[in-house]
C-alpha cells in the first residue's frame, strides 16, 4: 500500500477518536467524507486489501519514517 493510503487510513482512526463526526453512511465507524463513504470504505476491497489498524497490525515502517519526519519538521517550524 502506498504511504498516502496509510496516510488517509490513519488519519481517519484519529478522526474518529478525536470525538463526535458526522457518520460514514456504510460502515458507521469514521467520519463521513461530506456525507459520502470514508475512505475505509471507498477504499478497502477497491484499491487497497486492509487497513493495518483494524486489523491489530502494525503501519508501515515507511509510513511511520516519513510520519516522523514530517512532525519533527513542524515542530522546529517558527510558524
């Protein structure tokens, strides 16, 4: 799976953590894309074969590399 899919599966479970949001129609269990299907849905089965969280696996190591990389450059950001 490509780091940008890893990207968008991640970020949906924090959504979904992060409190109250407007259902997925299909699976009810992450937000809803503008009241169209999560990418869970829109995706899994159709692009790419399973989201490593729901299934109690672990993200890729490039995943979490370019994660890291990304945060440490926010947090030295001025801005």
């Amino acid at each position: 799976m490509c780091i940008t899919c890893e990207h968008m599966l991640y970020e949906e479970h924090r959504s979904a953590e992060a409190g109250p949001f407007d259902a997925c129609p299909q699976c009810h269990k992450f937000p809803s894309n503008e009241g169209q299907p999560c990418y869970h849905c829109f995706s899994i089965g159709n692009t790419i074969d399973e989201c490593a969280e729901c299934l109690g696996k672990l993200w890729s190591e490039e995943f979490l590399a370019a994660k890291a990389e990304i945060e440490n450059d926010s947090s030295n950001s001025i801005f």
